[in-house]
C-alpha cells in the first residue's frame, strides 16, 4: 500500500499546478506571453532602445535659452585744449606725485579723490582723506 500512496501523492503535485492556473483578462495575458516568448538577448536590446531614445527626445527637445550677458566695455576720456586723458592716466599721476613728491609708499595709499578742472589745467587729489593737493595735466 505504500508504493500506491507515493503514486497518488505525485500524480497530484502533477496536477495542482494546471487546476491553479486562471487566465488573466485580455490585453495582461497576451504582454505576458509575449515576454516569455522572447529570447533573453531580445529583452536586454529592446530594455536599452528605449533609454537611447528618451535621451535623444532630450537632447532633440528645445533648451531653454540661457540668458546672454553682453560685455560692456566702458571707456572715459578727458579732451580740452588738444590733449586728451583716462581715468587711469590720471590715478597714475597721483599716484606718481604721492610716491616721488611727497615719499609716500604704494602700501600706504587707502583712498584717492580726484577733481579735474580743465579750465585751470589742473587736478586737485585728496589721498587717504587728509593729504591734498595739485598737479598740472
């Protein structure tokens, strides 16, 4: 009687499966079938296509535009009676007559305020807010 137990026993593990198994409705068993149906390699090329794709929409999608910034190039000049002068030809003036005139050092310098008049042909200086003074331009 054993033998025809373990007979039973396995004809009904044989069996169980096929009575579990259901249908699933429409569309969900057709996707299903067709991904065990595919072969391994398939899946891997069909799973990176995809994401080639989606990064060339990107790259393909309008970018916003940055917003440009232009150079400005600003340049002052001081013209009277021929002769013509920068902002930076005058501070090197003063700076001139700050080392060479009065003996100051370069490390000493903190501030410079320059007046031009050009109907004096002068520039008057204030440095460090005390010392003042004129050049002739």
């Amino acid at each position: 009687m054993a033998v025809t137990k373990k007979e039973t026993a396995k004809a009904e593990v044989k069996t169980t499966p096929a009575k579990e198994v259901k249908p699933v409705e429409g569309k969900a068993s057709e996707v299903k079938a067709e991904v065990k149906e595919a072969p391994k390699a398939e899946t891997k090329k069909a799973a990176k296509a995809p994401a080639k794709k989606t990064a060339a929409k990107k790259e393909a999608a309008p970018k916003k535009e940055a917003v440009k910034k232009t150079v400005v190039t600003e340049a002052v000049n001081f013209q009277f009676r021929g002769k013509s002068y920068t902002p930076d030809d005058l501070l090197k003036s003063c700076r001139d007559v700050w080392k060479y005139d009065l003996g100051g050092k370069e490390e000493d310098l903190k501030s410079i305020e320059l007046y031009v008049k050009p109907e004096e042909n002068t520039t008057y200086y204030v440095i460090n807010g005390d010392v003042t003074g004129s050049f002739f331009i």
